[in-house]
C-alpha cells in the first residue's frame, strides 16, 4: 500500500526495492540511557548506531558523552577511569575533557600529540532520559520528544532496558501495527473483539500518530485489571505517537461502552528505540498510570503490571521479531517484497517519514 500523494525520493525507492533500510540518521536525539543510569563516578559503555560510546556524569552532575575510542591505540575509554577533569585511558594514560580535549601525556616527554582528542556528542537530560545528539549539525532541543508524563504521573512503573538482536526497524514496524496484540498477545494485550478495531493515522510535522478504536469488546486482561476486573464490555483505544528516528508514546485505556475516556482508565506506555547496530537495538520501556482506580495502584500491582509488560516483549514480541530478522537475513528480504494490509498504513507512512529525512541528510552531506 503507496500513499501516492507523497511519491519517495528516487534513490530511496530504489533502496526499499532492495533492501530492509540500514541507514541511520544521524542528526536526531536518540535515548542514551535512562538517567538514573548514569551515576557519579561510573563510565557506561554504549553503542548507538554503530558509534561507541562512553557516558559518564561529573562530579557536578553534568552528563558527558565521548566516542569510546582513545585516539592512540584505540583501546575503549570505557575500560579506563574517571577523574575530576575527565577520563584517563586505562591502555597508556592519556587523559581527556570533558570535550574530548587531551589534557595529559603521562610519559617522560608530556607532549601531546595535535590529533590527540576524541569526538563529544551534547547530552540533555530530560523527563529522566539521558539524550545524546549524534550529528554534525547544532543540536535543537525542541525536537526532543516530549516524555514528561514520567515526571507528572504517581503511577510510573519501573524504567526497564534491555539488548534486542534485531533491527530496531522491525520494532518500529511491530509498535505501530498494534492489530497484532490480538495475535501474539492475545488475552493479555489484545482479545479478538479488537481486531475489527480500523486503523487511522494522524501527521503533525514529522510526528505520526497510529489510532485504533473500537467500542463494546471483552477487555484484555492487563487493562481489565487496572479498571473494574469483572470482564465486562468496554470502549478501548490505542494512539501510538512516533517521533523521530525512534522514539514511541502509547496512549492505551479502556472505558465503559459510550463513556468518556475520563471517566476509564489506562497508561501511557514508554518504547523508547536507540538503534545499537543494523541487527541490534537498545529497547527502553516503562509506563505512567493515568486515572487510578482508588485501591488498585500499590507497589505489588505496579510491579505486576511491569512484568507483564516485560513478559510481552521479551517472551513473545522479542523472538517473532528475531525470528523475523532471520528470514530476512536468510531470504534477502526486502521491504519492497512485503505483501501490505490495511493495518500497515502507520508502517508505510512512518516509513516514507524516515526515507525523506535520510535523503535530505544524504544530499546535504553531497
């Protein structure tokens, strides 16, 4: 299915009939880490999009971000230590900035060397996220999405992370498409009532929003138990937000048939993507509660509702994911070769987003 209003830039359509993209873009905000990840005195090792990369926190409590490679016998920063002035290279010695400055040879002459400093990526720390700007460009900060639900909500469940062994693509392509919870999650996260739910999709800028509603179904069990668990029929939705490159906000609830959504309750369901290699992703998630139910939000139910969570992405969407990465590996796949439904439009539009902001990138750098 082709949105033929908006036709792809010719090098990119050729690139889909081809191939599952690998390109990254690189002037974007990506999810370095969650912030409580990064703790005074502690060097974290990173890799996004194919860049090592070491962050750290000063001892004011800045965040810092350097490539993770000495630029002497390239051995990783990460394996080094921490100083008030920066890092000193666990290999040889030399110390860096915060800037990635050398600021010290070590050995008899002290010279230092005019290539000897590292590349600094900016990080701004917000909503409790650690984000790190990749590109040549000045950063904007105005295009960080907006997660300050994770500071505004009493109902926030843990801050979960974890390493997929899969394109951090297909993950986009899995969120949006949420007819598959019917499928793969069924009963917990979807029931078979939703799958007659049509899907919309609405643009603002380059932000997309994925919609899917439907009214008088049995309600699947996670919600069920945040609202009434007696399994009655209830209205419920899902709004996927997407932002550039990879960044996702699920509004999910669940009301009586023909109520206002106020009068339900649901979550906001953080998937926050950082593509580590083409075949790896670092997956953050958590969730913020909204309209508590009085007795239902203590620790044992926000831990439940947490490893249910974890149990869907990592016991059922993680390996079909994997298992799809493989196909694709195996068959040479491309996206041009999918057979599309009606429940992809978010996929293709997504999709078409990222393709005009890899080519603009692309000619730029021309």
């Amino acid at each position: 299915m082709r949105d033929r209003r908006m036709p792809l830039p010719a090098r990119s359509r050729c690139d889909a009939q081809r191939r599952v993209r690998v390109q990254f873009l690189k002037n974007a905000w990506y999810m370095a880490a969650w912030s409580q990840d990064l703790g005074v005195g502690k060097l974290l090792s990173r890799t996004i999009i194919e860049v090592p990369v070491v962050l750290y926190r000063s001892n004011d409590g800045v965040a810092h971000a350097l490539m993770d490679r000495c630029p002497h016998r390239f051995a990783p920063l990460s394996r080094g230590e921490l100083n008030d002035r920066g890092i000193a290279c666990g290999y040889h010695g030399l110390e860096f900035d915060h800037d990635g400055v050398c600021i010290r040879n070590p050995h008899p002459s002290g010279k230092i060397p005019k290539r000897a400093h590292v590349n600094a990526y900016p990080v701004v720390e917000r909503d409790t996220i650690a984000w790190i700007w990749m590109g040549d460009r000045d950063p904007d900060e105005d295009l960080i999405p907006d997660y300050s639900i994770l500071t505004k909500s009493n109902g926030v469940t843990r801050r979960d992370y974890l390493l997929m062994d899969a394109s951090f693509d297909l993950i986009v392509d899995n969120l949006l498409d949420c007819s598959h919870t019917s499928f793969l999650h069924k009963g917990v996260l979807g029931t078979e009532g939703m799958i007659a739910a049509p899907t919309r999709i609405e643009q603002t800028g380059d932000t997309l929003n994925v919609i899917r509603t439907i009214g008088n179904v049995e309600p699947p069990a996670m919600l069920d138990m945040q609202y009434k668990q007696n399994g009655e029929p209830v209205d419920t939705w899902t709004d996927f937000r997407w932002d550039v490159p990879s960044s996702l906000l699920l509004d999910v609830g669940v009301t009586e048939p023909d109520a206002p959504r106020e009068r339900g309750t649901g979550y906001f369901g953080v998937h926050i993507l950082t593509p580590e290699t083409t075949t790896t992703t670092h997956y953050h998630t958590s969730a913020a509660r909204w309209n508590i139910r009085p007795g239902s939000e203590t620790e044992e139910v926000r831990d439940l509702i947490a490893d249910m969570r974890k149990f869907a992405f990592e016991e059922e969407d993680e390996p079909m994911i994997q298992a799809q990465q493989r196909v694709i590996t195996l068959t040479g796949a491309s996206e041009g070769d999918q057979v599309m439904l009606e429940t992809d439009i978010g996929i293709v539009r997504w999709r078409r987003i990222m393709d005009r902001l890899l080519h603009e990138e692309d000619t730029a750098h021309a």
